[in-house]
C-alpha cells in the first residue's frame, strides 16, 4: 500500500472514530436532556441559571487569558513615532516585495 492510501485509510479510519465520538456524546446528550425534562418546571429553571451563570463564568476567564495575552505581546513592541513605524513598513515592503 503506497503513502497515499495510508494517509486516506488513516483519514477514513479517524473520521470514523470522530463520527462514533459523535454519536456518543449526542447519546449521552439526549440522555441528560431527558433527566431534565423529567425535573420539576422550578428545577429546571434552577438549572437554566446555573448554566448561564457557568457559561458567563467560562466567557469571563476566556477574556481575562485573553487579555494577559495582548498585554504580554504588547510589551514587546517598541514605542516608536508614526514616522518610524512608516519608514520600518516601507523598509518591510521593499525587502520582501521589492526589486
């Protein structure tokens, strides 16, 4: 069997384990979903809350590590006026799209 139809077997071979993960979690999903349905209406408003309370969480950290991140790779950038930062860019084009 050459490369090619290795790397393809191996490709169908992972696809078929990512449609199998798949179908696993959508069942275990639908199972949960059917634990809720069967919780009383004010349980499962409770339950609401929470989620969108985890949810609001999980987007907060999100923004703060993104955020550490900006500022880190900001700091290494080099304070510079406009006519520096321009020359700099017109220096970038001609060397890597110039002549």
């Amino acid at each position: 069997m050459n490369f090619t139809a290795k790397l393809h077997q191996a490709i169908a071979t992972n696809n078929s384990l990512l449609i199998v993960g798949l179908d696993t979690i959508m069942s275990n999903l639908d199972r949960v979903l059917d634990e809720v349905m069967n919780l009383p209406t004010e349980q499962q408003e409770m339950l609401i809350q929470i989620l969108q309370r985890r949810a609001i969480e999980h987007r907060r950290d999100e923004i703060a590590r993104d955020a550490q991140l900006s500022l880190a790779e900001s700091r290494k950038l080099k304070i510079q006026t406009a006519e520096e930062a321009i020359a700099d860019l017109r220096e970038f084009i001609q060397n890597d799209f110039g002549d």
